[in-house]
C-alpha cells in the first residue's frame, strides 16, 4: 500500500505525522509498506495514544516485543483485530475503484 492510503486508513491527517512515525520506525522514504510495516505505524499510533502526553516514540523504540504486547493486553487493545479491520477496509475501497474502460473499436 502507498504511503497516503496508509495515512487514510489510519486517519492520520498531517503528512509531518505519518514522516514522524515513518522515520521513528525506519520506513521514512519507502513508498509503499507490506501489512507488517503497516502493523508497526498502527501499534506506534495506538500506543501513543493510550497516554497521550507520557507515551512517546522513543519509548516505544525502546519496548521490547513483550513489553508492547503487555502494554496492549493491559489497555484491552486488540491489535490483530484492529487490523484484521483495516485490512478489510482496505481491500473493499481497492476492489471499488471504478475502472474505466476504454473501446478501441474504430466506428
């Protein structure tokens, strides 16, 4: 996926917020992200949510794999499921693009 579905999946609505989280993970100039990559920005957005103004990126760089998962089953953050979700958005909004069709039948 692009870099701005990315963005519009996760509602995240400044371009200087998803370079902030991008270059906190080390993806900043990649032009697309596999889920895995896309799994990283999300728990990075929920988890600096969950204590808005004490959670921060460099805190989070530094959790180990456990420390995060306790962090999320603490809160009751489900995060398979939340991209279970987006992912299903996301397939529902690339299968409808409208596709346009162009004859190339000379009348």
């Amino acid at each position: 996926m692009t870099i701005k579905q990315c963005r519009n999946l996760l509602k995240i609505q400044s371009r200087d917020t998803i370079n902030k989280y991008l270059k906190a993970l080390d993806l900043f100039g990649n032009k697309y992200l596999n889920w895995e990559q896309f799994r990283q920005v999300l728990e990075l957005q929920i988890y600096l949510g969950l204590k808005h103004g004490r959670n921060s990126i460099s805190c989070f760089r530094q959790m180990t794999r456990q420390e995060l998962d306790q962090t999320f089953q603490i809160y009751g953050v489900e995060i398979n499921a939340r991209l279970a979700a987006l992912q299903k958005i996301h397939r529902d909004s690339v299968s409808q693009k409208p596709v346009c069709v162009v004859s190339l039948l000379k009348k």
